[in-house]
C-alpha cells in the first residue's frame, strides 16, 4: 500500500515536471501541424467551450483507426441512450477529423487531457461523465483514480495489452494494479490480454473476454456504389490496387512495386493514400520529383487513361477507395509503424496485402494471414510478385475474400457482448 501510494506521489510529481515539456512539445508539433493549435488548451483541460447540457458518455478513442472501430459503439450508445450526450474525445487532429466526418452534430468532441491531477479534475467537472470508456490501452493512474473517487464506472473496451507491454508495467507493478483497483471493468479481447490484464492487478470478477469490437465493423450501404462510380470515372476498364495509409519511407517502396507492375501491366493504376494530411504535399512533390504522371483527389479533375498513380489527399474516402480497388496494400507495415486496419479492405471483399510489421493487432493479422485472407510481403519486389499474381487470378481473389468473410463471421458478437457490460452501468 507504502509502495503504491510512493509511486503515486511520484507519478504526479513527475507529471507536474513534465507538465512545460508537454506545452512545448504541443507547441513544436503545431508548428508542424497547426491542427494541433485547436487542441493545446484542452489537453490541460482549459479552454473548453459551453458545459454538456447533460452528464454524458465519454468514450476515448485515440486515433483514426481507434475511432473506426468505436464506431458502431457510438451508435448504438446513440440509440440506446437518446436523451445522454456521447462526448468522444481523440489525441490528433486525423482523429478528431475522423469524428466529426462520422458522426457530425450527433456527438460531443474534443482532445483528451493529458493524465495530469489539474486537467483531469477540470475536464471531469467541465463533462460530468456518468459513464467512461476508454478503448483498447490507456492506463493513466490519475484519471483512473479520478474516476473511482467520483464513483464513476469506468470500462476498458476492446482491451488488449502486449507481453513486452506487461514486462514493461509490471517494474512499476504497484502503481498499475492500483490504477486497475479502481472500480475499472476490463472487456478483453481475448483470454491471453485478459489474463495479462489479471497480471497487473485487474479484477477478476470485473475482467471479462468480449472479443475485438474491430470485427463488428459496419460497413456504409452506399460504400460499394460509390466505389464502383468512383472506378467508372477514374480508372474505367483498368486494373486498380490502392496502397492505403502509407508512412514516411513506405511510398517509395509501394512506388518502386508499381514500376515493376507497370512492365506487365501497362494500364495498371496505383491509388495512392497516405496516413496523415500533413503528409500529402511531401508524396505530391514525390511523385512529381520521380516523374510519374498522376491526378490528385483535391484536384477535383478526371484521372486520365495515361495516368500512372492516383494520389487520395482526401480525408474520410478510403473506404470509397477500397471499394473501387482489385486488392489492397494496407500500408504502417513495411516500415515498422505497427500497420493499420486489415479487417477493412476484408470487410468489402478485397483480398488484402502487408508487410511484417503488424504488431498493432498482431493477433488480427495472424487470424486473417493462417486463414488465407491476407497475406505477408517483405519488400517492394516481393508486394509487385504479389499484386501481378492477383490481378492475373480472380479466381484467387475470390478465395482470398471468401476467406475474410469466413474470419469476420466467425469472430462478430463482441459488440453485443460489450454492451452488455455497460448496460448495468448505466
């Protein structure tokens, strides 16, 4: 109890010295991204605009893909609890984008505060939450201890926690399992996070498995046909693979692969959607510098039939983009960013392809790449082998998405399964 409380004090202190360094950081990376300028006063719970008219339901989602996923969350909190505001909070500006081109009006959103004693106590009195969730894995002592002081429910959705992860806590094993101790309820995705989670301190009668609530992903009705009216005006008659959410250093690995394909497919078009907006005019001088003839998504105008490679500087489309694609790259995962969310493309039936780095939902990709839903590229020369391999065979990427379908079907239900959990702490 000493050494909790100790580690507690010291946590705090920490922050509180860390507090400048933050304002700074903050700074830095609005200089880089002046979206990050609307968020600066609410990461220290200052600044907030008029108070909820209600308490509300506080979901956190980090980023793009964490909202995603918390998506039919949202909506089903939307129907279930008419009368209670949704707040949905995010840490970048690609997140907050994300929610507003989702859910508009219908919610509440702002940045989330940093895990520091002042801005949490200001941003719980400025939100009231009868209820908070958090999705997946943010253990932040200070808003835990918050929460239970105030005696509000707090719920880990969709909880996962990696074994290098858990090393990593358990030096500090005293703080987390009294951050865990605190009323939290833990919705696992599965029994290995779950019993990881018991590790640190959880509670077992409030440590349940539900499964990754990413496999209950709803897809819009419209996705398909704006898919395929997007590939009538674009790319009409051509083969299409898109190469989605790239990073840093990854383009020119996809570019290097779509010069190999070009030699056995002329016609064949690259679309091309990097990660983060910021980003967009550095891959546009890219392609101009290496000389490839392309359109741009903000341009408004027509890809034309000599065009090599479609770049989507858009925001919100690129399940559009899926959709208008014969296969997909999903990108994070060349370079060693973690990768980003394969149960999309498989969603809409697209076969799907990654690098090795996957370790943000390893065991997704493991499930989808064992069934044969998806498979592992190592290199440009080895993503060209593969993308020629499947445009050459439908009847492989027909097996490729029957095989996706078989996975997400298999694994549907954690969203049930969550709610209720939270039903009773309502």
């Amino acid at each position: 109890m000493a050494s909790a409380w100790l580690l507690r004090l010291a946590y705090r202190l920490l922050g509180w010295l860390a507090a400048p360094l933050l304002f700074l950081h903050l700074c830095w990376r609005a200089v880089r991204d002046p979206a990050y300028r609307r968020g600066l006063p609410a990461r220290f719970g200052l600044g907030l605009p008029t108070p909820p008219p209600a308490p509300v339901i506080w979901l956190h989602a980090v980023s793009v893909g964490e909202v995603q996923a918390a998506a039919p969350l949202v909506r089903a909190l939307l129907r279930e609890c008419p009368d209670t505001p949704v707040l949905l909070t995010t840490m970048t500006p690609t997140g907050a984008e994300r929610v507003r081109s989702l859910f508009g009006e219908q919610v509440l959103s702002s940045w989330v505060p940093y895990d520091l004693p002042g801005a949490v106590r200001r941003f719980l009195d400025w939100a009231r939450p009868r209820l908070v969730i958090i999705m997946e894995t943010e253990l932040w002592p200070n808003l835990y201890a918050a929460c239970g002081q105030r005696n509000v429910p707090l719920v880990l959705a969709s909880a996962r926690i990696s074994p290098r992860s858990v090393a990593r806590y358990r030096r500090l094993l005293a703080l987390f399992s009294d951050t865990l101790s605190h009323g939290v309820v833990i919705a696992a995705q599965s029994r290995a996070d779950a019993g990881r989670f018991l590790e640190l301190g959880a509670d077992p009668s409030r440590t349940r498995v539900t499964g990754n609530i990413k496999f209950d992903l709803g897809v819009p009705d419209d996705v398909a046909t704006r898919g395929r009216a997007f590939r009538d005006e674009h790319a009409q008659g051509r083969p299409v693979w898109v190469a989605a959410s790239t990073h840093e250093g990854e383009e020119e690995l996809v570019l290097a692969a779509h010069r190999r394909l070009l030699a056995r497919h002329p016609d064949g078009l690259l679309l091309l959607v990097p990660r983060h907006p910021q980003r967009f005019a550095q891959v546009a001088s890219l392609l101009e510098r290496d000389g490839w003839s392309f359109a741009r998504r903000s341009g408004g105008a027509p890809c034309m039939p000599d065009m090599q490679v479609y770049l989507g500087d858009s925001m919100g489309e690129l399940l559009q983009f899926y959709a208008a694609s014969d296969l997909a790259f999903v990108g994070g995962s060349l370079v060693p960013v973690g990768g980003h969310n394969l149960l999309e493309p498989v969603a809409l039936g697209v076969p799907a392809l990654t690098g090795p780095h996957t370790f943000n939902s390893a065991e997704i990709a493991a499930q989808l790449t064992q069934a044969g839903a998806v498979e592992v590229v190592a290199d440009a020369d080895s993503l060209a082998d593969r993308i020629a391999a499947l445009l050459d065979d439908a009847s492989l990427r027909d097996a490729r998405a029957a095989a996706g379908q078989r996975v997400l079907g298999e694994n549907r239900g954690s969203l049930d399964r969550l709610l209720e959990l939270i039903r009773p702490l309502l």
